[in-house]
C-alpha cells in the first residue's frame, strides 16, 4: 500500500495586515530531516529568489500566474490590492515532481472568522480542515500522513479532528507531538502535530516555504497598490507595529476611498 506524505504549514498567521496562508506539499517518498531549509532560512526579507529556487528544485516550475493572484475570489471581496481567482485552493505543479495545493485568506474572512471562532487558532484550524479535505478529494491513496507544524501551543486535536469530520480510532499525545489514526471513507490517514515540524521533515518545510512565497508575493500587490494611491507611504510586512504605522500613514486616503477597515485591518 502506497503512503501519501502530505506536509502542512502556515504564513501570515501574527500579522495585522494581509492574509493567512495556507500551504500542503505532498511525496509518496518521506524523506529526512535536514534535506530542505524552511522559509525563516532562505527568506531574509530583500528577495524571494531562494524560495523559489527551493520550490522549483523539489515542485517543479511554479504558475506565476497563481503565484501573482494574491487571494482568490471568496476570500477577497473588498479588498482591490489583491487580484482574484475563483478556486477557493489553487492546486500547483502535478508536473511529476510533486503536488502542491495552497489557500490565501483575506482580511475580511479572517475577520468573519474571528467573529464565529473568538481567537486565531480556532479560525487556523476552521480553514486548515477545509485544506485538507481538498486534498483528499484530489488524491486517491489509500493511506496519507498528513504532517502539520503545531498550531501554537495546542496539545490535543481530537476535538479539531472530529470537527473536520474524520472518527479518531487511536492517539499519543505529548509535549512535543501528537498523532491521530482515522479510517475514513475505507482510507487510513494519519496526522501528526509536531513542535517544529518544518525542521522535521522536507514536505512541511516545502509547505512553509510555498505559503511564505504566496504572502510576500500578496504583500508586495498591497504595498504596490497603496503606493498608488499615497506616493509617500513605506512600505509594510504587515506585522503588528508597523502594520499600525502604516494604518496611521493612509488613514485619510482610506476614508477618501471608502475603504472598509475591516476589508483592512485584522480583529485578532
């Protein structure tokens, strides 16, 4: 029986500006830790040249088009900076060197979110399900391990498990990983939440890096498309304090242009 190595990770969650990226990166080989760096080594904040030569090495050549879309459409409305798709996850590569598959979730989402859940982790775990059913929908091994970085200082997901939809047969949870069994729909699939998983294995170290790529290619279209509009603005990452500033520095512009602040800035 074939097993489906599926690695998980995330881009976007802190920040006060931009979206929440989510990305999976899937082998039918598991291969050993220290194989691929993760984005926080190869992205230093100048250039983007590292991480996708990474991506392409091990995915093969990426869609720029889908890489340039920023958000697709569902999750974007109100939000003019980023251009849209109508897949709600874009499926990348499936050239023969690997599958990829990768959701970009807009401010306004995440803010609906935040209203239903009340916190980040809830609101991760709420669009990570969905992720994940995309991709056992899209793959047909009858076993797949799905490997996820840990969602903050979580311990136990058989509740978040359960939510999704699969029955939990068996479990070990500890202070530095927890793995689930399930039969689902006659498949066995595994999950593993680890602490520092993207050091861990090269499949959730290529998801970082996909998700990474796909935020700092949706900020660049934000900081370009205010840019525009307030030649004088510096540009942000969007992280709490400077994401603030940058607020500050387009306020008027925002309310000239009627742009909803909750299209804008982050509740949590």
């Amino acid at each position: 029986m074939k097993t489906l190595w599926v690695g998980i990770d995330e881009a976007g969650l802190g920040p006060v500006l931009g979206p929440l990226c989510l990305s999976a990166v899937c082998s039918l080989e598991f291969q050993s830790a220290g194989e691929i760096k993760d984005s926080k080594a190869l992205y230093s904040g100048k250039s983007l040249k590292r991480l996708v030569g990474t991506l392409e090495e091990h995915l093969g050549v990426l869609d720029e088009d889908k890489l340039q879309s920023g958000l697709v459409d569902q999750f974007s409305e109100g939000e003019p900076w980023f251009s849209q798709r109508k897949e709600r996850v874009l499926h990348f590569c499936g050239d023969g060197k690997g599958d990829a598959w990768s959701m970009s979730i807009g401010v306004r989402a995440l803010n609906e979110s935040f209203n239903r859940t009340g916190n980040k982790s809830t609101t991760q775990t709420e669009f990570l399900g969905e992720l994940i059913r995309k991709i056992l929908e899209d793959r047909e091994e009858e076993r797949v391990e799905f490997l996820v970085d840990r969602l903050g200082g979580r311990k136990r997901y058989t509740e978040v498990l359960e939510g999704w939809g699969f029955r939990v047969q068996s479990k070990r949870e500890s202070a530095q990983k927890s793995s689930y069994g399930s039969d689902f729909q006659g498949r066995q699939i595994h999950f593993c939440f680890e602490v520092k998983a993207d050091a861990q294995y090269p499949v959730v170290s290529l998801a970082s890096c996909l998700s990474k790529l796909r935020r700092e290619k949706a900020m660049e279209g934000f900081n370009s498309w205010w840019r525009e509009k307030c030649p004088k603005v510096r540009p942000t990452a969007g992280y709490w304090e400077d994401g603030l500033r940058f607020l500050s520095e387009i306020e008027k512009v925002r309310g000239e242009s009627k742009i909803d602040l909750l299209n804008l800035k982050r509740q949590k």
